[in-house]
C-alpha cells in the first residue's frame, strides 16, 4: 500500500489547505501499529471493544453471514449485489464490522470520558475548515453535534451525537435508494418534535441525459461551500463540501428540492449555473 501512495504527489503542501483522505486514516493506522507494536485488530479490542464492552463489532476480513454480516447491494432498474473489498485493504480507513446500536455506544462512550482525555476531546471537537479530528460538525437546528459518515461497496454508515442531550442517532444501510442523511434529519425531528416533511415518491421523472446535464461542481462567490452535484442510478443528488449527499427531488423541469433541509434548486444548464434557495435567502452558483 505504502508503494501505491507513493506514486501520487500530495494535493497541496502541509497546513495550506485540507482534504478528506482514506490514505490519511490508512496511514494513521500503521503509525499507530508501529508505534505500539501490535496489529490494529489489538489495539481495536484493548482500546475500544473490550474497555468498554462492545460485543458486536470486529476488524472485519471477508464477509461472513454466519457472523450476521450482510452482503451488498445496488438499484438501478433491480437490486443487484456489489462486489466485496478485503477489509485489510481499507484498514484504518474502513476495515471494522459494527452494528448501529454498538456505535451509539461507541459514540457515547467518547463523549463520556470512557475513551480518551477532556483535553484530546477539546482537540477532537475543535472545527477547523468544516472538520474536527475523526469528527465533523452535525448542526441539527441550532443544536450542536458531532459524527461522521462512512461508505464502501453500496454500504453506508452515518451518525451524530449531541452531546449536551445525551442524543445519539445512527443509520447503517447494505443497500442504499434513498439518502441515509434524509433518513437520519427525519430520526431527529422525530426525537426533537420538529414536523417531519414526508418525501414524494411519485416525482416528476427525469432522464440520465438531462440529469447529466446538471452535473458538477458549483463555486459561489456568496456562498463559503462548493457544491458538488452527480448522478447515480437514475437520481440526481447534491453535496456541500464536507456534507453528505442530499437526494434532488424533481419539481418541475430544471428545479429541484430538498424538502429536509429547505432547499430548492434551479439550474440553467445551457450556462452551467443554478440559483440556491434555502430559508429564503438565494445564492447564484457557476459550475
């Protein structure tokens, strides 16, 4: 792995700029076997599983269903099943088996002083350009939360903590049609008494080709986050950098909304533009 990564130059020079990056977690992940002088499957049992009794979750390998491992899946026109990576591939980076309810447990573990000091917590909770240490910011309607999401294969994890309600919400998924995100705000509202807007399954339907038209990444200069826009399996989905993905939901030809955050898009695709609204304030945006 170590050969692989060094074939590629780093995308900007130290403390100039920041990037998610599987290969950082990959290689926080050998430093730490280095350093202590076992594997990372050891340090995950005496660190974290069995300080604080989790007894569903494991380094993984291959995917076994007599552990109660699920295989993957994709929908396009019909569910189909994925392919499956080694977990020693991903490693620090993916490579550990867990269940949704041992991760509450994880997360309310850590912000309960079970796992690591109030001073390296203060340093993981510190926000610098949209992300903590292992942590990103969670906003829930002016609360203030913690969590992370995780993908690999059509799996797909997220969850988030707040901490002054003693709150932890998490969503795992083998096979993913709507967005995870969507699924975790309505959770939420659910907990917290804020209306649940239901979404609309019978929307206008939208061809790959027009929905590649909308795709890109979109720069504002009103508005701090670029906003990357795909589509995948015959649906159209925004991300705010450092955000999860929120499915686009067609209103009329060239807009679309996001009814869980408030938001409507309207695209002008023959200039590669759209306009953002959201609470009422509007944000142009040039791909």
């Amino acid at each position: 792995m170590l050969a692989i990564f060094e074939k590629f130059p780093a995308d900007f020079a130290p403390d100039s700029g920041s990037k998610y990056s599987n290969t950082g977690y990959i290689l926080l992940g050998y430093i730490m076997e280095d350093i202590t002088g076992k594997s990372y499957d050891t340090n995950l049992q005496e660190r974290i599983l069995t300080r604080i009794g989790l007894k569903n979750t494991r380094f993984g390998g291959k995917i076994d269903p007599s552990l109660g491992d699920a295989y993957s899946y994709s929908f396009s026109t019909h569910w189909e099943k994925r392919e499956e990576t080694h977990l020693s591939q991903p490693a620090g980076a993916g490579g550990i088996v867990s269940t949704p309810g041992d991760v509450n447990a994880f997360m309310n573990a850590l912000f309960n002083g079970k796992l690591v000091s109030k001073e390296s917590l203060v340093e993981m909770t510190r926000i610098v350009d949209n992300a903590g240490l292992g942590l990103a910011p969670t906003p829930f309607y002016g609360k203030k939360g913690f969590g992370h999401t995780g993908g690999l294969d059509g799996f797909e994890t997220v969850t988030a903590c707040f901490p002054a309600d003693s709150v932890v919400a998490t969503v795992f998924s083998n096979g993913v049609d709507y967005p995870l995100n969507d699924i975790l705000i309505a959770l939420l509202s659910t907990y917290y008494k804020v209306p649940v807007k239901i979404p609309d399954f019978n929307a206008l339907k939208v061809s790959p080709e027009e929905l590649e038209r909308y795709s890109g990444v979109y720069a504002s200069k009103e508005f701090p986050l670029k906003l990357t826009v795909k589509h995948a399996h015959n649906k159209l989905y925004v991300q705010p950098a450092g955000q999860p993905a929120f499915l686009l939901t067609p209103v009329k030809k060239d807009v679309f909304k996001v009814d869980a955050v408030r938001l409507v898009i309207e695209f002008r695709p023959q200039v590669g533009e759209l306009d953002a609204t959201q609470d009422g304030s509007t944000y142009h945006f040039n791909k």
